[in-house]
C-alpha cells in the first residue's frame, strides 16, 4: 500500500458519502415530502399499502392483514434502521465515523484550519499531540476558513432542509429570494448548528454526544471482533518516538499504547504515519479484527514499555 493510500481513500468515501447525503432529496431517493405528508422512498411514497376505509371493515382477515402490513411497512424498517448502528458497530466498531461520517469530515477540515491559524487542534489550548503549526500565512487561512465555514453552513442548511420540503421549492425561493418560514427556519437553524458544532465542539461532539458514534463504540467495545488498530507489540522497539502517530490522531488516541481505545475512529491515519516513518509496510500498527489486538504494548522480552516519560 502506498505511503497515502489510506488517506487518499478516505477522503474519497467521505466526499461520496457526503455527495449522497445531498443528493438523496434531490433524487427523491428518501425525503419527507412536507406537502403530502408522506415518505419518499427511492421515488415512491412509502405508505402501509391500506386500501382507503380499512379500518371500516373489522372481520379477523382484515385485522390481520392490517397488522401484517404494520409490521412489514412500519416496524420492521424502523428495527432495519435502529439496528444499522449497532451492526457496524459491532463489526466495524467506528468505522463509519472515520470514514463516511460528514460532520466528521467538516470537523477534520476545520481541525485543518485551526492548526494552521493557530498551531493547535482546538481553540481552547495547545494538547501535546497537536501537530506542528502555526502557518506563515495565517491570514490566507483566516480568511478561506472563514468564507468556507459561511459558505459550507448555508449549503448543507439547504440541503438538509430538503428533507423535509421539496428541494425544487427550496431552489425556487432562493432564486425568487421569498422564502416560507419552514424553509428559513430549516436553513438557518441547520447553518447555525453546523457553525457552532464546527468552530466550538467538534470531536467533543463525536465522543459524548453523538448516538450514532455512541451506538457504535458501545457495541464495537463489547463485541470480540469489532475493527481495531493492532499494535505489533514484537516490535514496539522499533518506534523512533518520533510522534507523528499521535499527531495525526484528531480523536487524541495515543494508538501505542492502544488497549481498546472507545475514542478510535478506525481512520488508518496512525497506520500510515507509522509507515512512512518506519519505511512502507513496516510500520507498528495495522487493521485487525483479532481479540488479541487488544493486549497491552510489551517488548518481545515481555517488560511492558512506558512512553510516558519520553
Ligand atoms: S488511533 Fe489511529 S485509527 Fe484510531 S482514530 Fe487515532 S489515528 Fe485514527
Ligand atoms: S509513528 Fe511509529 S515510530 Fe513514530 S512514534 Fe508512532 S509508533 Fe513510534
């Protein structure tokens, strides 16, 4: 694998997956359509198949098909997404947090802009594994961050009202600049969250209060073979120190020490930086779904390693 790999192609999962997210209400591939007060699902309306006055007819052939459809229209698809979570979680413990998730994503680039402007991750100090900044031209970084975080704000306030109000209506009061309360407040509202989420919480918001990212680390912890970064720990002295795998962790995971860490987005970043500092393919860390990858780091003589003094 080569020395971007990893990172080229998460980069590439997340703009697709971010391309979906907006065009799923474009596409009328699922919406809520807010003047029929229906579901659109892959451009039909997804309705319980009840023909009009079925509740008039109350013989037991009735009733029953009643409750089938209930259940094949309504309970199961709402136990299909309920259970999606969970699932990935317990396979692929983070993953899609690392690798699909858009909040993420928006909150990765403006870890970018942040480093870059003020030589750390957050705004509200320096952590010992932030990377190397600030950048001489701060103020080109000012200046793109803040047009990015306007511009970025405002498109997915429109995009994710298309939720729930026809993008084609949505695209037309912005054209005609009239818009309807619902819309306003659909655009404005998402943008404000996004600003405020992006510039103040971000991955604060992936590890205490997002459910999805909750649901995942709960079942990917309890389950015995979920994704994880495997630590070789034969090798561990080879490590130079030289950091960059913590440097590169924007969930501030200290990978080398990595037991089981819950905050692990199973990114890969680590992995790559490791390779590039050990030479390709011989880096200290890899994707595993083992049990064992949990074992703390230990020499091959057995005498447990401490980095904390370095
Ligand atoms: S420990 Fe490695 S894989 Fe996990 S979040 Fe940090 S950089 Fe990504
Ligand atoms: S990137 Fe690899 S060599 Fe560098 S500190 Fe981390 S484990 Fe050690």
């Amino acid at each position: 694998m080569g020395n971007s790999t990893i990172h080229i192609l998460r980069r590439t999962t997340q703009l697709l997956f971010i391309l979906l997210i907006i065009l799923a209400p474009v596409f009328d591939i699922f919406r809520f359509d807010s003047d029929t007060r229906s579901l659109i699902f892959f451009g039909s309306e997804w309705d319980l198949g009840l023909k009009e006055g079925f509740y008039m007819n109350q013989s037991f052939g009735n009733a029953s098909h009643v409750a089938w459809q209930f259940f094949l229209k309504a309970i199961l698809p709402w136990l299909g997404i309920l259970a999606v979570f969970p699932l990935l979680g317990y396979i692929t413990g983070r993953f899609f947090c690392g690798w699909f998730c858009p909040e993420g994503t928006l909150f990765e680039l403006f870890d970018f802009f942040t480093v870059k402007i003020f030589g750390q991750r957050s705004l509200f100090g320096k952590k010992p594994n932030d990377p190397p900044g600030p950048s001489k031209n701060r103020l080109s970084y000012i200046i793109i961050s803040l047009l990015s975080i306007i511009a970025i704000s405002l498109f997915g306030g429109v995009a994710l009202t298309g939720y729930f109000v026809n993008p084609g209506t949505i695209w037309s009061q912005i054209v005609s600049w009239e818009f309807t309360f619902g819309v306003k407040a659909g655009i404005i509202g998402v943008a404000l969250y996004m600003c405020i989420s992006t510039i103040i919480v971000r991955h604060t918001l992936c590890k205490y209060v997002c459910s999805a990212g909750l649901m995942q680390m709960l079942f990917g912890w309890v389950s015995p073979f979920s994704l994880r970064i495997k630590t070789d720990s034969e090798r561990l002295s080879a490590c130079t120190d030289c950091k960059n795998c913590e440097q590169v962790c924007f969930m501030n995971v200290k990978p080398r020490l990595l037991g089981k860490d819950i905050n692990c987005v199973n990114c890969g970043e680590c992995i790559q930086a490791c390779d590039k500092e050990l030479g390709n393919g011989g880096g200290l860390f890899s994707f595993s779904q083992s049990k064992l990858c949990a074992l703390p780091p230990k020499k091959a003589d057995n005498k447990v390693i401490d980095f904390s003094f370095r």
